[in-house]
C-alpha cells in the first residue's frame, strides 16, 4: 500500500463528479487546483466535455496521464465501480467527499464501507475519509479550498472535520501561522487518526502538530500514537464532542462514538498535550508556540500600554487566567520616572503612561523592565485602538509602527525576554484597514499578535504548563 508520503505528492489529481456553473464542492476544488497551479487536473463526468476550461473526461480509466489522486463527489451508490475503475488507473488514493456511508447510522452504509475497504486493499491504495474535504498540502500545491495559502510552514493538522480543515488555515492566515499537511479524514475508514499522528511525529516539515478529534477507532493504538509524538513535538488537541448534544453531534456527523471526556483528559495530560476548547483558543496557543521567543519558564509578566482602563481590564484578565503580574520595586519605578511622565501614569505593573504610543518611550520600558529579575515576558497592549481612534496620522507605518517594532527587536535581542502584543480590533470599519495593516507589519516582523488580553493569557497558561512539563524542561529540540 502506498506510504503517506507518495499520498501528500501526487503528479495528477482527477475529480469525479465535477461540474461547471453549480458551485459544488468537485467544482470548487478543480477551481482552487487550477488557481493553485497545480500541474495536472483531469475533471470527470460524463456529462460534459469540458469544465471550467479543462478537458472532462467521461471515466479515469479514459484519462491519458498519471492519475495518483482521486477526489470523489457522486453519490455513495456509485462508488464501488469508480474503485474498480481506480484499482485500474493504479491510483495511490482516494478521497470521498462524498456522504451517506457510516455516519447514517444505517446498515447499508456500513456494509458499503466495508466493500470499499476490500476494494482498496485488493486494488493497492489508500481512502482517505469518506465524508471530508481531504488534503491540502501548500508545498504540492495541493489544495481543496481556493485562495488557500500556498507558503509551507511547520504546523500540520488533522481533523475529523472538513469545515475546520479548511478554516484553520484560512482564519489564522493573518497571524502568520502557516502549514506543512493538513488532513481532513471524516469517517476514517482507512487512514486514521493514529496513523496521521504516527507520520507527523516523524514528518521533518513538521514542527508542531494540531488535532480536531470527535473519536478514535482504536483507543490502544491511538494512546500509543499520542504518547511517541507528544513526546516529540507538541501537540495541540480540540476534543469535539465533550457534551451530550456534542457527542449526538459527533455521531451523526463522522459516526463516532466518542470516548469518555475524563479519560481522553487523563490521556492529555499523562502524555504533556495541550487542550483547547475551540478552534479561536486552538490558533492562539498555535500563535504562541510558533512565535514567542523565548518560550517563558514561568507565567511572571509585565504589562505596558497606554489607557489606564483598559490597563486594570488587562491586569484582571492576565491573573484571572493564570499569568501573574508582579509589582514593581521602588528602585524600577524611580529608574522608569527618570524618563517617563509621572501625571497620569500608573508605575506599579501595569506600567501605563500617556506617551507609551511612543517609539522612544516603548523602548525605555522595555530595557527597563526586561531587567527586573524573574519577569518572563513582556506585553504590549492598544487598549484604546489609537491607530484609528485619535492617532491623527502619527501612528501610521512610517510614524509609530515600523520604529516600534525596531525598539520591540532591540528589547528582545538585549534583554532575552520574549515581547507579546495584544490588539484590540475596532469595533467599526473605519479602522479595520489600519487595524489589518499594523497587525501585518507586526506579524511579518515575527511577533505573536493576540486579539485580547483574554486570549493572550489563556495561550501562554497552557503552553507555559506544557513547556514546563517536558523533559528537563528544556522543550523540544525544535524549540527554543
């Protein structure tokens, strides 16, 4: 049977089921294959000669070129003559978008999963699903969602569901995180959630790895799956089905029954992965280990910032989720009002002065207070979103936010602390273009972007716990 990796690098796709002016999922693929680029695409139904300007074929087996990948979008009842068909084009795997097998809940799409098995092992390649969106692998430029990312980066990620196989790339894009494989698997059928994480502990593309699971066809396997690869990177886990309605929910879409709650926590926790309660609390903890450097060895933070409402918001979210924020001494105070305003400012941690829009005055506070011994991190917050409130043009890229990201650089490379930003977004259109624009210019520049002081928090608890709990605590080689 063919390795993953000849299954992530195919030479030709085809698409059954494709057809044009219907915005169905077979066309929208064979859409994003050709706006990807990739080399060769071969639509398929015998309806049609052509399909969005690409020859239609009436079968595979009429193909001319290597096929090594089938996507699959036609109703279940005419799927075991398109495996004969794929068994004779010597196809590497399939992928079934289509639905309608196991997750019914009815014997007849059991049995149907049963004969395609057969059919793929007699034949000589893989399933991938059936009912999911399959692979997106940018660096193959294998893609099923158009206007994909096509960067490689070293996140990989499986998931059970196609939606959040698809927007997991699509709504971190902005904060920079970018991914080696990412693989939607459904019903799991043949490919499974073990195997996957089995690959990806050994994949070198991949750094760190994310999972959205409902359940598992094989719980041994799958816990010696899951402790060999947190062992190695880590892991970022999204359990679905948690609750009664979830579970009913996770059964009636992927046919999985899921594991108890308790012992899946137990598993987590016995192996070092991180959980997470949602896809948003997912691309923060993603946005952490990929970004902050140095990983912090304890959650001692300082705060910095201009707006003092918005400074006591910070400070009780930061402890409410478990980072602390420490007083300053005496002596680290008088040193900061050597040069910062003293009216209207707060020095106690949180520091916020008025002039902290300031590129001068970041830098100060940051040379300062990453010196105060055992602080970990430091964090810069718009809590007012001036960029587009009362920032009267001096806060543009040229003014405030390329010579702040200078003095952010500088703070980091003297001090050897990591610098977090939290921005605010705008509650109004007007200034989401300036919002989208400066978090780019930071996000490009290398820094963790967070939405919240919130968010922020919650990400760095959990990753800090993680990073403490791995060997020595010295963190996977990949790493710092």
């Amino acid at each position: 049977m063919p390795a993953l990796e000849e299954i992530f690098s195919p030479r030709g796709v085809a698409v059954v089921g494709a057809s044009p002016g219907n915005l169905s999922f077979a066309e929208l693929v064979v859409y994003a294959l050709k706006e990807a680029k990739f080399p060769a695409v071969f639509p398929v139904n015998p309806k049609y000669k052509e399909v969005l300007g690409l020859p239609c074929y009436a079968s595979l087996r009429e193909i001319p070129g290597a096929v090594d990948h089938v996507v699959v979008s036609i109703p279940a009842e005419s799927v075991l003559k398109l495996l004969d068909d794929c068994a004779a084009k010597r196809v590497k795997s399939v992928h079934f978008f289509t639905a309608g097998f196991g997750e019914t809940g009815e014997v007849q799409g059991e049995e149907l999963e049963r004969a395609m098995l057969v059919k793929a092992k007699a034949g000589g390649f893989r399933i991938i699903g059936p009912n999911c969106v399959g692979l997106y692998v940018p660096k193959n430029r294998l893609v099923n969602s158009f206007n994909s990312p096509l960067e490689p980066g070293p996140i990989a990620f499986i998931s059970q569901s196609g939606g959040h196989a698809q927007n997991l790339p699509d709504f971190s894009r902005a904060r920079g995180l970018r991914f080696s494989k990412v693989v939607s698997y459904g019903n799991a059928l043949d490919v499974n959630e073990s195997e996957l994480l089995d690959y990806f502990s050994r994949d070198p593309e991949t750094e760190i790895i994310a999972a959205y699971i409902e359940g598992v066809k094989d719980g041994q396997r799958f816990m010696r799956a899951m402790a060999e690869t947190a062992a190695q990177k880590p892991v970022v886990i999204y359990k679905g089905g948690r609750t009664e309605a979830g579970r009913r929910a996770a059964y009636g879409h992927t046919a999985s029954m899921t594991s108890s709650v308790a012992i899946f926590d137990a598993l987590c926790r016995q192996v070092n992965a991180i959980q997470v309660d949602d896809l948003d609390e997912m691309i923060d903890v993603l946005t952490a280990l990929r970004f902050v450097r140095p990983l912090p060895r304890d959650t001692r933070a300082v705060l910095m910032g201009a707006g003092g409402g918005p400074s006591v918001l910070a400070s009780d979210e930061m402890e409410d989720e478990g980072l602390r924020v420490p007083p300053l001494s005496p002596a680290v105070q008088a040193e900061l009002k050597q040069s910062l305003p003293v009216a209207g400012s707060i020095f106690i941690n949180p520091l916020d002065t008025p002039n902290l829009i300031a590129p001068e005055a970041i830098s100060t506070a940051m040379q300062v207070l990453g010196r105060v011994p055992g602080i970990q991190m430091l964090i810069y917050h718009l809590g007012f979103h001036p960029i587009s409130r009362w920032g009267l043009g001096r806060l543009s890229l040229e003014n405030f936010v390329k010579p702040a990201i200078g003095v952010m650089k500088e703070a980091v490379r003297k001090t050897g602390k990591p610098v977090l930003l939290a921005l605010r977004p705008p509650q109004g259109l007007d200034g989401m273009t300036e919002f989208l624009v400066v978090q780019q210019a930071f996000v490009e520049a290398g820094f963790p972007v967070f939405y919240s002081m919130r968010h922020l928090a919650r990400a760095m608890v959990r990753v800090i716990a993680w990073y403490g709990s791995c060997p020595d605590s010295g963190g996977p080689v990949s790493l710092p």
